[in-house]
C-alpha cells in the first residue's frame, strides 16, 4: 500500500512513542497495584497483631480470647471484614461477621512471620487474607490467627487508577500525534514548495527552481534546475532543426510547384501539394512549440480583440460578432497562436452566419474550451465528420482565406489540446477549441 511521505515520518515517530508509552502505562499500572496491595497487607497485618493481643491461654494451653478486635466491620455479618483463631475444621474463636462459616488459613504450619493470600468468603467475595501461626504460653503447637477483607477495596482502586493512566496515556498520545503532525508539515513545508514549483514547470509558468530555500533542497534543486537546461537546450535544437528541414524543404518545393504548373499529371501534383503541406505543417508546429514555452495568454482580452474586429468586417452584412470568457481564464500559449486559431474559427462563422456568431470560453476540469457558434445553415454529419480529416483546410469552405485546418489543429495539438465540431443548437456549426489551462 502507498503512504505519502508526510504520513510515514508521522508514523515512524509515533509507533515508537506509542509503544514506549503503552509499555510505561503497563509497568506503572503493576507498580500502583503492588503498592496499593502492600498498604492493604499492612493494614491486614495491623489487624492480625490486634487479634493476637487480645489472645492469652488457659491453665491447659486452650487459647483464650481475653479481649475482642473493636472493629465494627467485625460485628456486621458477611461485612467482608473477617477474623479467625484456629483452622477452618475447627475454629476455636472468631468474628461475628463469620456467623457459622470459616476462613481456610494460608500458609503452612510452623512458617515464621504473616503468609499473605486470596481465598473466596462465606459470601462468595474474593479475599485477602493473612495468617500468622502465633505460638501462645503452654500451647502444644502454633495456632492460627487469620484476618480476612474484600478484595474489592484493593481492586476498585486499581481500576479507577487503570482508567484514569489510560485516558492520560490517550491524551498525551493525541497531543504527541498533534505536534508531531505540525512539526512534520512544517518540516516538509519546503518539499511541498518545491513540489509546487516542479507544477509550475510542467505548466510553463516557471523555467526554473528556486534556491537557496533550506540548505539541504539546494542540491535537489540544482540537480533539477541542470536537468532542466538540458532538457531545454535540447527540445531548443529539436525545434530549430525541425524548423530548418520544414525551411529547406519549403524553398525547393515552391520552385517545383512553379515548375510543375499546369502538369497533366494529377498524381504528382498532389504528391507536390502534400508535400508541401506536410512542411508547413512542420514549420508552424516547430514555431508554436518554441512560442509556448513558459507563456500564458489570457483569453478574454484576445476574445473581446477578435469579437470586435470581426464585428468591423461584417458590418455591411449585419452580421454581430459577440464574446464571453470568465474573468482570468488563461491558457498556456502565445497570444498570436491563439489569435490564429481562433480567428480562423470566427472567419469561418462569420463567412455562412446570418446574423449572429457567438464566441464562448469555459473551465471544465483543468482545460479551457472555446466554442464559436453561428445562426448559419450548418453541416450535415457527413460534411462534419470530414472536417475533421487531415488536409482539409477551413477555406474551402467558403473562398476566404486563412490558416488551414491540418495546421490550426497542429498548433492546437501542439499545445496539448484539439479541435472538435457538431451542429449547434440553433442549427448553425460549433467549432470547439480545448487547451489546457494555465
């Protein structure tokens, strides 16, 4: 799967943060939960030796319970706070809250010391227990003392604790992957300029990158900014020799066409005329693509130029020549080819329009379209179809002169777009002229 660049250094810093902070909440989370069940052994351990204060021996080395723990959870039955002298078998004392249930002690007899451990109650709760095996005066062997609590003080406390680390432990992440996120964007904030400017290149707006930025783009940039010059010396020599052929041809083809006048050879005459043709073509593609580099035209102005010069020439015919085109609009190319093709098309309306031609320019997806339509008689779709075959030239539509149509769409082509027709709407022909947008 691809990621952008942005999202991979975003997430090569945070998995590491993400998982060191994950591994911290869970030591810290055992680390709260050993403490706090030290503090409640301790308290457990307080409430043995409580017990065993109280406890003395009989004459025949009985225990003897001489005073009672005062604790008042010890009075309530099933509390979950329990105490008991002797083993479960056979309790000798115990605490009101037992009833007539028993605690099993933990540990083994004759162990030194309290035995910490969890055991279920009489109530069905899980306990914490301790058990000392206390030796009393006279006493043939220790005897058990054991204190028992809930669990669920111990265990209510970790999870508030659990909840409260990992809303933290999410939080902080959220902040992390925010400030990493603006630190990320900021430091790719050049990368993006210069993305920007490659875009501005490959439109022609730009002929170079801009240096100097941050010291680590520089050499990128000049490595981009030699493979530039190249390139361009040679596209430059590819359209000067292009031009040069299209001239030499040009010359020796015009004298044969004089010499070939009037020839009864219809086949080498139009052998010479395609010939010809084919150079012209060459040498107005050759001068478009040398014109296109790096300019923009902007399309209203050459519009509104074309609208009211046509408009002068028909007047006598009353025919209007009217434009449109959304403010800025502009396209990648010199104003005299867009001059060129344009007015071609409008010449053309205006030779078979009665009395209106209508030139549009729209934005649709990153190109400019500019139709010119007439209220004339039109083409029936086979006479469409044809404009559209190479050779064709706009003229022979209507004996005025003008660029022909293998050369206009040449030049269209050239700057990366084309030229369509079909009937309008009204009735009469609509040229289109498509050209990517600068």
């Amino acid at each position: 799967m691809r990621t952008s660049l942005h999202l991979r250094v975003l997430l090569s810093a945070l998995l590491p943060l993400a998982v060191l902070g994950a591994l911290g909440a869970v030591g810290l989370r055992a680390a709260f939960a050993d403490a706090v069940q030290r503090a409640f052994d301790q308290q457990l351990a307080e409430a043995v030796e409580t017990v065993l204060s109280g406890l003395g021996a009989d004459a025949n080395g009985q225990p003897l319970l001489r005073r009672r723990p005062l604790l008042p959870a010890f009075q309530r039955v099933h509390s979950g706070w329990y105490w008991q002298v002797g083993d479960r078998h056979a309790p000798l004392h115990r605490s009101r809250s037992l009833w007539d249930g028993s605690l099993e002690p933990v540990g083994a007899a004759g162990r030194a010391g309290i035995t910490f451990g969890d055991a279920t109650g009489p109530a069905g709760e899980a306990l914490r227990m301790a058990t000392l095996h206390a030796s009393l005066p006279r006493a043939d062997a220790p005897v058990p003392v054991t204190v028992a609590a809930a669990r669920s003080a111990i265990d209510e406390e970790i999870a508030r604790f659990s909840r409260l680390l990992w809303l933290g432990f999410g939080g902080l992440l959220v902040v992390a992957a925010a400030a990493q996120w603006l630190q990320v964007r900021l430091g790719l904030a050049p990368l993006r300029r210069l993305g920007g400017e490659l875009a501005e290149v490959e439109a022609g707006s730009r002929a170079r990158l801009t240096r100097g930025v941050v010291p680590e783009l520089d050499v990128l940039a000049a490595k981009v900014n030699g493979v530039l010059d190249v390139n361009q010396a040679m596209a430059d020599r590819g359209r000067k020799l292009a031009g040069d052929l299209a001239h030499a041809m040009k010359t020796p083809l015009s004298v044969l066409a004089t010499q070939m006048e009037g020839s009864r050879d219809p086949a080498v005459v139009d052998a010479l005329a395609r010939l010809r043709d084919l150079a012209e073509r060459h040498l107005a593609r050759a001068s478009v693509e040398a014109r296109a580099m790096h300019a923009r035209t902007t399309v209203g102005p050459v519009l509104d130029e074309l609208a009211a010069l046509f408009a002068r020439l028909n007047a006598s015919r009353s025919v209007t020549v009217t434009a449109e085109a959304p403010p800025g609009v502009a396209v990648g190319c010199a104003a005299d080819d867009l001059q060129e093709v344009v007015g071609n098309l409008i010449d053309n309306a205006c030779r078979f329009a009665r009395q209106r031609v209508h030139v549009a320019a729209s934005v649709r997806n990153g190109r400019v379209r500019i139709e010119v339509s007439d209220d004339g008689p039109g083409l029936d779709a086979a006479s469409i179809a044809r404009l559209g075959t190479r050779g064709l030239r706009l003229d022979e539509r209507g004996g005025g002169s003008g660029l022909g149509l293998s050369i206009a769409r040449d030049i269209v082509e050239a700057l990366g777009g084309e030229i369509t027709f079909d009937r309008d709407l009204g009735g009469g022909l609509r040229a289109a002229v498509e050209l990517p947008a600068a």
